[in-house]
C-alpha cells in the first residue's frame, strides 16, 4: 500500500493498530481523503485475515 507510505510513523502511539485509536496518522489520511476508504478497507482485512482476533 504504496500510499499509505507517508503516513507511516505518524501515528501518536507506536503500537497503533490502525482500528479507531485517537491519533491515527492512517485513519486521519482516510478522513481527509488522503487515502480511498476502499483501499484502507482492504488492508485492513488483509491484516485481519493474518491475525484473528
């Protein structure tokens, strides 16, 4: 997700999961319309189809 590349390390924590924390550069990006919805969308379920929660 060549896109989400500025973004990353911006978050306010590190250990942002990119779900609904405050402070999220990636959720931010979205809102802004930085990033497509879809495409946040589809990483996500990428990173959930790798860690089930």
């Amino acid at each position: 997700f060549i896109e989400f590349h500025p973004y990353l390390g911006l978050c306010r924590f590190r250990d942002c999961r990119h779900r609904n924390e405050p402070g999220c550069a990636l959720l931010d990006a979205v809102e802004a319309g930085k990033i497509h919805p879809e495409r946040f969308a589809s990483y996500r379920r990428i990173l959930d189809s790798l860690n089930p929660q």
